[in-house]
C-alpha cells in the first residue's frame, strides 16, 4: 500500500492560486505535521507531575494493527465499537478563511491520531454548504473513494456531523465506514473513562448518538409486507418476518439507556454531599476549565502537586479530580480539574456529564486556561464559553483567564489576548513562570470569612483552632490558661460553634 505523504506544492502568489491548490496545500501541511496529537517529541513532564503512574496504562490502549472496519465485515446492523486504523480525513472549506479550515483539519487529525489510527491522506473541499445526500457532493464523493482505494485505508473521518442519511450515501460510495467527528470524540471518551460514573456518562452518550443511526444489511432486515399491499399476490404468504432485529436493537438500547440513567441519577447524591461538605466547612472551591490539552492537569499538578496524569493528547482528562491547596496567606480551598471542551461538543456529552460539569457551576471561581502557543487561541475561547453558556450557573461564576504555555507562545499573541481578556494571568505550568503571581490571583479573587469573632477556645477543642486557620482569617492568637484567645473572622457556622464552646 502507498503510505507516501503529498508533497507539499512552492507556495505561489495567492491571487494565481485556485481554490483547489490552497485547499491541497492545507491538506499537504496537515498531514506533514501529523502526529503531534500522540507524539510531538513525546509529552514533557515536570517534577510536579509525580511518577505518571497512569500513562503507561494509557499508552497500552492504543489501537493494535489488523482490525478491520471495512463494510462487507458487517453483516448486522452497527451496535459495535469504532475500530479506528488506517483514516483519510474529509472536511469543508466553506465560508471561513483557509487558515481557519486548516486549524480545524488540524484538530481532527489530533482527534483522530488520539483514538489510535494512522492518518494517511485527506481531501478539503470549497464548498457554500454540506451536500445533503453525500456531504461532499456526487463528483468529491467519487474522488474520496479513489484517495481510499489508492491508500489502502478502511475508515473515513469527517470534519463535521453528519446526518444519517449523509453517512450510508457516503459508505455506499467509498466502500468502508464513515466516521463523523461526534462519533470520533465519543470514541476517545469511551477508551478513557476509567471511573464508574465516567464510563456511564460516555456509554449513554453514544448510545444516545447511535440509536437514530442504526443500520442493517440482508434478509434479517426484511420489511414486514402486513396486508393485501403490493397487488396480486401480496399478503399472506408474503410478509416479511418484519423489523425484527432492528426494533429489538432499538428497545435493548432504550432500555439501556433508561438504566444508565438511573444508575448516573444514583451517582449524583455522593457527588452532592461532597459539594454540601465542603460548602458546610466553608471551604471555598476553584474549577480548572478550559480547551482539551490546553495544560490544565500540568496546572493542577503545579499548584497541588497531585501527580494527575499529564498526557500530549486531546481528552486525556475524563474523570474529575479534586485536590486541597492553600492560598499564599494560608486559607485552604479545593481545586477541580474537569473535562477539556472542544469546538461543536456533542451535545450527547454535554447532557451525559451535566453532573460531573456542576463542578463549575458550583464554584466560587472558574481558571479558564488556555493554550497561548495555539494557532487559534481565540476559538478555543469562545468554544469553551460555548459550552459555558449550556450549564446552569456557569455564566454567574467569576472567571480568570489563564494564558498558558507562555515558553512556547508568540509575545505578540499573548500581548493581543491580554489586551481582550482583561482579567487574565500569563504562565507556564511547565517552567513555573507566573504561578505565584496566579495563587495570589486566586486568594484575592476568594471570598473571605465575613463574621468576626472573638472568643476563647478551650485547650480540647483544638480542633476548632485548626479549623480557624485552615477557613478563617486570624487577626490575633493568644494562649491563656482557660484557652486560646482569637480574634478572627470566620463563616456563619463556624463562628455560631466557636461561640457555643467560648469560655
């Protein structure tokens, strides 16, 4: 099979080029760069990492060669799982700037290469708007299914959603399965959910995208006749044994569904009680938020020193983690680390981790880190207020934009997204620059004990005096004989106990 990239074409004067060449050399640079999703020099760790004991885990589940996704191996309708290998990408170039087009190719090769395949080739056509039978329309379709046969690939990615009816007309042309990026994205949540509620998020949401796009071939997808339809000779005798597989696969998968459900309903009270928790001991709470591989567990491991797995992969972050860390002046609060977002999210994951997004909603302050050394830092942002925008509350939620990457970024973009981010904080989370100056950020942008107290505390509830510190703001410490003397300012709670315990 020829494994050969496309030689990238002398760049000529853009008014002599046709739309084709730009998309041709778009296509050409994507595919010169591929594999900086999974490799890209490897991922670089800090000493803030810890010892990572999770990556080699995550590096066994890359996908293994031989397993085929070629249409004729089908011989039931497509209740299985993606088996990504050898993929040409497909995408529109439709009213946006080629540069915009080659970013977002860019990201479905990083997409693609993170679920385990080999990209070999891709095609990026001029076009207003989708074909509504092929995508691509009848004469690109054709041209796709040359590019396939020719690189001897057994999956097509598309760059968008495609409906239904889009993706059998374009696997009846290309002659193997077609893969839009929602089903794409699903994929890699699917290969790395690791906790019980994260695998029931993610199986819901594909089941949710699967079941209007079920498809079967042969006999055991006869339609039922039913009646004297059809003229002479229809009838009895000649009705069909009806949608038989198709319908039980469509109530098994209903059922299913309706479990999960369930089963992410039961998972939500522990969720809760951890955030009552944590709201009755007043303990403020910041989430992580931000674009997929954007650096936001390298900074949770900077500021906390969890030791969370860092990967140079796009979703290597699935299961929320929460950690304890201290401000400069002492206070403790909670970090959140959560899900990355990506442009066009599904919105099946966006409903399947309503409970696991709450975390940001329910914070006290957002870190909305993003990727300063990224062609489109811009459109990450306004991706992820996107998805804001879908969780209740999110928007009421004081936010920090975080430009990470600093070591790797142009000055002049960081300078640019300074002067539009307003309330924004510049830092690696690789070398240290800027955390310091971010964890005063953090402290000042906290809310503070309103309630002052002054008591004195009982030597055998130093438990309480603890408390102070971790919660409170200590204006003076004293020991006395009967206790300890403080003055301070606390919440609600705390200070109604210290009251009840005051000598």
């Amino acid at each position: 099979m020829n494994d050969a990239r496309p030689t990238i074409r002398p760049t000529q004067p853009s008014a002599e080029r046709t739309p084709q060449e730009v998309a041709d050399d778009v296509v050409a640079r994507v595919l010169a760069r591929a594999g900086t999703a999974v490799q890209a020099g490897g991922t670089v760790h800090s000493t803030y990492d810890g010892e990572q004991l999770d990556l080699e885990e995550r590096t066994s589940l890359r996908r293994v060669a031989g397993l085929s996704t070629e249409l004729e191996d089908v011989s039931e309708v497509e209740y299985r799982q993606l088996r990504l290998e050898r993929v040409v990408l497909v995408g529109l170039w439709s009213g946006s700037s080629a540069a915009e087009a080659e970013v977002s190719l860019r990201e479905l090769a990083a997409l693609a290469e993170t679920a385990g395949s080999q990209v070999l080739d891709g095609l990026l056509q001029r076009r207003a708007t989708p074909d509504p039978s092929t995508y691509l329309g009848s004469g690109k379709a054709a041209e796709l299914a040359t590019v396939v046969a020719a690189v001897g690939a057994d999956t097509v990615v598309v760059d968008g959603e495609l409906a239904p009816s889009q993706r059998r007309s374009l696997e009846d042309v290309v002659r193997v399965k077609v893969v839009d990026r929602t089903a794409l994205i699903l994929d890699i949540f699917a290969q790395h959910a690791k906790s019980r509620e994260g695998k029931a998020q993610v199986e819901l949401a594909q089941l949710e995208y699967l079941l209007p796009r079920l498809r079967g071939w042969g006999e055991s997808m006869s339609r039922q006749a039913g009646g004297q339809v059809g003229g002479a000779g229809a009838g009895m005798g000649s009705r069909g044994p009806g949608e038989t597989k198709i319908e039980l696969d469509r109530r098994r998968i209903r059922n299913r569904m309706a479990r999960l459900r369930r089963e992410i309903a039961a998972m939500e009270p522990a969720r809760a009680t951890k955030r009552a928790s944590r709201r009755r001991n007043a303990i403020p709470s910041v989430a992580i938020a931000g674009y997929t591989n954007a650096g936001k567990s390298s900074l949770l491991n900077r500021l906390t020193g969890a030791g969370v797995l860092v990967e140079n992969a796009l979703f290597a972050t699935l299961d929320p983690t929460v950690r304890r860390a201290q401000t400069p002046d002492g206070r403790t609060y909670t970090l959140a680390d959560t899900v990355g977002f990506v442009r066009d999210l599904p919105h099946q994951l966006v409903e399947a981790f309503r409970s696991t997004l709450e975390e940001v909603a329910d914070a006290d302050l957002i870190l909305h880190v993003v990727d300063a050394s990224h062609p489109d830092p811009e459109g990450q942002i306004a991706a992820v207020r996107h998805v804001f925008a879908d969780i209740p509350g999110a928007m009421d939620v004081p936010e920090v934009v975080v430009l990470n990457k600093v070591d790797r970024a142009d000055p002049a973009v960081v300078a640019r997204l300074r002067s539009r981010e307003l309330h924004s904080v510049v830092v690696s989370a690789h070398t240290g620059e800027g955390i310091e100056a971010l964890g005063q950020l953090i402290a000042d942008q906290l809310p503070r004990p309103g309630v002052p107290v002054e008591v004195v505390v009982p030597y055998e509830r130093g438990d309480l005096v603890n408390r102070v510190h971790e919660h409170g703001e200590i204006d003076a410490e004293e020991h006395r004989p009967e206790g300890t003397l403080l003055r301070a300012r606390v919440d609600e709670t705390l200070a109604a106990e210290l009251r009840s315990v005051a000598v």
